[in-house]
C-alpha cells in the first residue's frame, strides 16, 4: 500500500471509532493517519521509516508490523 492509503485507512478508522462511541470524539482519533503509516516502517524506503530515522527491527516487509497483534501492541 502507498502512503496515501495508509493515510486514508487511518482516518477511516477515526471516523468510524466516532460513529461506534456515539460521537465521542478523542483527541488522539488526530493521530490515527499518523499511526496508520506505522506497518510501513519495516520497509527502508518507506516514508515511516524517513520519518523515524529508523527501520523497524528484524522486521521483513509485511511481516509482523502488519498484524493484527501489532496494532494492539
């Protein structure tokens, strides 16, 4: 996935987490296209990673960043 579509996922999520919590809205749903872009930080060229200054550790492209477990994480 390119950026934009991390981007978009994220404040899709946002928006929706709105909607569940019958119109709660929490000063971090801000940050989710930011957090979105996370799973790509395990790829070198990513914009995450640019952005960190680091590649995530022992990590392989789509491999454990873009689980399920890691979200929770």
């Amino acid at each position: 996935m390119l950026k934009a579509s991390h981007v978009n996922i994220g404040g899709t999520v946002a928006l929706a987490s709105i909607v569940v919590t019958s119109g709660y809205i929490s000063p971090l749903l801000v940050f989710y296209p930011l957090f979105s872009l996370l799973p790509d930080a395990d790829h070198h060229s990513s914009s995450a990673t640019k952005a960190l200054g680091f590649q995530l550790p022992g990590a392989t492209h789509r491999g454990y960043s873009h689980s399920a477990l890691f979200v929770v994480w």
